[in-house]
C-alpha cells in the first residue's frame, strides 16, 4: 500500500470509529477497521477515549421512572410506525447504499463529536421506563485484562455499577476455551473468591451480576466448565476494583 493510499484508509477508519465504538458499524465494514487497529496505535488511543465515552452513557443521566402517559404515547407511536412499514412494503425500511468518495473509501460515520452528541442526548432524557426512582448514581470502572487473554485491540471491559448491584460490560471479549465458560467472581479482603452467580460465553454485551458488590473489593472472570465452578480452577483473565 502507498503512504497515500495508507493516508486515505487511515482516515476513513477514523472516521469509522465512532460508529464502531458505538456498535453501529456494518459487518462488512468492522473486519478493515479491526486490520487497522493492530498497526495503527493512534486509532487505538482515540477508540479507547471514545469507548470510555459509549461506556459511561448509562450514567449520563439518574434512572427515574417514566409517566405512564408518556410509556403509552411512546408505545402507541411504535404501533404506529410499525403499521407504517408493513403498509409500505419490505423495503421501507432499507439502508440506501453507502456513499463513496474518488480515490477511497469513505464511512459516513459519527466520530468523537457524535458519541459526545449522542452523551447528551441521554442526559435530557433523564429516565428510563421501569427504572427505580430515586436510585443511587451509576458509575463505572474500567476493569483489566491480564496478560494471556488473548485479547484483541478492540477488547474493552468496564464494571458499570449501581448501588449495591454491578453489570458486566464486554465488547470483543476472546471467545473462551472449547467445552469452558466465563464465570464471575467476586472478593472481599484477603478471602478467597466466591460465585457471583454469572456465567458467560457471549463476546459483547451486559452480564448482570446477582451478587451484591457490598464490601467487594475485587470483581473477577476467569474461564471454567460448563457446569461453573465453587472454587476459581484457573488464573482470572479480567480483574475491576469496585473500590
């Protein structure tokens, strides 16, 4: 590839990244921008700071509980659109074709100003329908991937935290060993890890965590047979500090 071919791709994929980020970015188009994350350390660094903005949008506003005209309204114009588009045909609903540039490829994409936008956003709505009322501030911590994982560059975890109770949030986490699953365990003190009652094999997505994360200092996942284990049989492969 020529520097100004790499040039072109290179912002193309940065342009893509806050798209990918945001898990809004076509398939066929995530496998190049993946490729060019393993070289290009300057895109990780600016995925890694638009991933810190994605995962902290849950917090971005306190959880209330919606009126319950505003749930009937809200659900009578999703009836609505529905009929719409059954009315209209298949494809009313399709994406037009993706808009190209001479000379390269080019994403039509949000990137760092979009994540921020869509951060707002969330701050104005300020609820969400059949949350608690008057629930605690959700945080989140950024929990680490130990060496040997085997982790991609676009492997992120974070431990989103909400009074007592926890979510696990994963985004390209290495699928686990043949016939094992993710299990999570929590740690209080010096004591040994006990069961958090989660288990996993899904690479992206929220794993919630039954156990009560109250006085627990260290949240782990480590990798055990498919029937979970009472004692951790391997070294943990992500590792978040509540505290």
């Amino acid at each position: 590839m020529s520097g100004t071919d790499f040039d072109t791709h290179h912002r193309d994929c940065a342009d893509a990244l806050g798209a990918y980020a945001l898990h809004a970015l076509p398939e066929e188009e995530v496998h190049d921008v993946e490729l060019h994350l393993r070289s290009c350390e300057r895109c990780r660094e600016d995925l890694a700071g638009l991933s810190l903005v994605v995962e902290a949008l849950p917090a971005a506003a306190p959880p209330l509980t919606a009126p319950p005209m505003l749930e009937q309204r809200l659900m009578s114009v999703v009836s609505s659109e529905a009929q719409l588009l059954r009315a209209a045909g298949g494809d009313a609903d399709r994406v037009p074709a993706k808009p190209r540039r001479r000379g390269g490829r080019r994403w039509a994409r949000p990137a760092l100003a979009a994540v921020a936008a869509t951060a707002a956003a969330a701050a104005v709505v300020g609820f969400v329908i059949g949350g608690a009322p008057g629930g605690s501030s959700t945080r989140t911590v950024q929990a680490h991937l130990l060496p040997g994982s085997a982790e991609s560059a676009s492997t992120r975890v974070a431990l989103r935290i909400h009074g007592k109770r926890g979510t696990l949030v994963v985004h390209d986490l290495p699928a686990p060993p043949t016939h094992r699953i993710y299990q999570v365990w929590v740690q209080r003190n010096a004591s040994s890890p006990v069961p958090a009652g989660a288990r996993f094999a899904l690479r992206s997505g929220a794993i919630e965590i039954p156990h009560s994360l109250a006085g627990v200092d260290v949240v782990m996942v480590t990798d055990e047979p498919v029937d979970g284990s009472a004692t951790p049989t391997r070294s943990p492969i992500v590792i978040a500090r509540p505290a």
